[in-house]
C-alpha cells in the first residue's frame, strides 16, 4: 500500500555537478509543495535543510529520492534501515536500478506526490566472510558478491557448496554470486544469464572458468551458500563494486536471502524487458 510522502530525503551523486544541482532544484520544488525534505551531507554544504537536517540512514522517511546511476543508488539502498521507498533519477549511462529519466522527474514527482505509484521489492543478500583464523564479517548487496584475483594471481580454486552439499571446486578467475537485480551487472558482462529481477533465485557465474563444462547455475534464494577459498593465491572479495577486502586459503563466504528488501517505486509505464531492448539495443 503506497501514500503520498510528507517527509523526504535527497542523495545526489558527489562528483556529478548535473547531480548536485538538479537536487538542490528538487528541494525547493518540493519545499514549496509542504514537503519536508532532508539531504545528504554533500548538498547540506550548498542548500540549507532547516529543521530536518542531513539525511539519517536509519531515520524513517516516506521516500528516498536517489540522482545519478545505479552505483549511488546501490550505495544508498543497501545501507537504509527502514525499508524506506526508493525512487532513482538515471542521470548515468545506462541505469538499470534508476525507474526515471531527468526529463521524466517532475512529471514522476507530481504522481509520487498524488500517491500514483506502485512499490516492486528487490531481494538483498546477506553475506559472512569468515576467515581461517574465526574471526567474521557481514555484509548485505543488492547486486553482488564477487570473488576475483588479483592482476598477478594464477587460476584460484573455490569449493562451492549449496544447503550442505559440495556442488564443485571451481579452477577459475573467480565468481560471481548475484541477486537476480545483479543479472544485468557484472554478472551479464561474464556471460551469466539476464534474471527476471522479481524471481526468487540466486545466480552463480564462474569468472573464466579453466573447464567449459563449468556453466552458470542458478539457485532457489531460500538455498543456503557457501564458498571456500582453497587455494594460497591473492583474491579479493567485492560488495556491489563498492567495498572490498582480501582473502586467504581457508576463509569462507556465506550467503544467503537476506530478510529485508529493498522497494523501489515504479511511477513509468516502462518495464524490465522494456529496458533491456533499450539499454541493450536489441533490434525490434
């Protein structure tokens, strides 16, 4: 059930001035509709949010609206606390996360604002990195979970198991292990298949696998995962593109469906298969 948002937060991509402009605008327009708005700490230095402050990850707002690609809106939707709905203006390239176009954002805002939009919930992951020596650390994607080499590192070894049973040691460059939103990001570029976003699945794609037979295979999301680190190599562990840290021989990831989500609002007459003939340029 959707309402018409009172109270609402801006992020703006911070090295795009399109960004950071277009939200400053954003906020004035909504300010003279009696909305409440807060922003993030970048555009507070440039636009002065009164009362409500800088954006608070874990406050409650009626909506987050998000200004730049889907790596701003990546870092935003995973972080919130609230489930709070999310609504992402595609100043990037591509943008498959981002619902709406700049030309598209006052028109979007006025539905929003008149309570026309409809809320589609995207699956999170959870992830456990546990290393050798019992130490853990947790972390949640929207997209994926990467595990790769580094430059100067040979082929590495990766035992995946899925709910307890071994599935296959992987002699690749690495795997991906993607939410079915991360089906058209890095997962798309290593030949994984193209995911319904809504499905409840997990994918996992091997980076350059040294056997062919070694195919994506797609898993149910309620499947328990893990993956071990078998050999001594130099391999890097990647959140969304966007946080990193080695691993040894021995250390472990496990993954499962996280049990909160993500909810974006959909206010364009536009759909997933809309998009890909779009951004990938399929013929008609």
């Amino acid at each position: 059930m959707t309402k018409s948002p009172k109270r609402v937060a801006l992020v703006a991509k911070r090295v795009s001035r399109e960004a950071q402009e277009t939200a400053i605008q954003l906020a004035d327009w909504m300010t003279r509709r009696d909305v409440k708005v807060a922003v993030d700490e970048a555009l507070a230095e440039i636009w002065d949010p009164g009362v409500e402050g800088c954006f608070d990850h874990s406050e409650k707002y009626d909506l987050v609206v998000v200004l730049g690609g889907d790596g701003t809106l990546l870092s935003v939707a995973r972080s919130l606390e609230n489930e709070i709905p999310v609504l992402g203006v595609n100043l990037g390239n591509l943008g498959f996360l981002t619902e709406i176009r700049r030309a598209e954002l006052y028109p979007a805002l006025m539905q929003v604002l008149d309570d026309d939009y409809e809320i589609e919930e995207r699956a999170l992951l959870d992830v456990v990195l546990r290393s050798a020596d019992g130490t853990s650390q947790s972390f949640r994607v929207l997209n994926d979970a990467v595990i790769n080499k580094s430059a100067l590192a040979r082929i590495v070894e990766l035992r995946l198991e899925v709910d307890g049973r071994r599935v296959t040691t992987y002699r690749s460059d690495g795997l991906i292990i993607s939410t079915p939103t991360g089906s058209t990001a890095y997962n798309l570029s290593a030949d994984g298949p193209i995911v319904c976003p809504t499905l409840p699945v997990v994918v996992l794609t091997p980076i350059c696998p040294h056997a062919l037979s070694l195919r994506p295979i797609v898993v149910p999301e309620a499947a328990a995962i893990e993956v071990k680190l078998v050999t001594e190599e130099e391999v890097y562990l990647t959140l969304d593109g966007q946080e990193g840290m080695g691993m040894k021989a021995g250390d472990t990831i496990s993954v499962q469906r996280s049990k909160d989500v993500v909810r974006l609002v959909r206010v364009v007459d536009r759909t997933f298969y809309d998009n890909l003939r779009d951004k990938l340029h399929w013929g008609e």
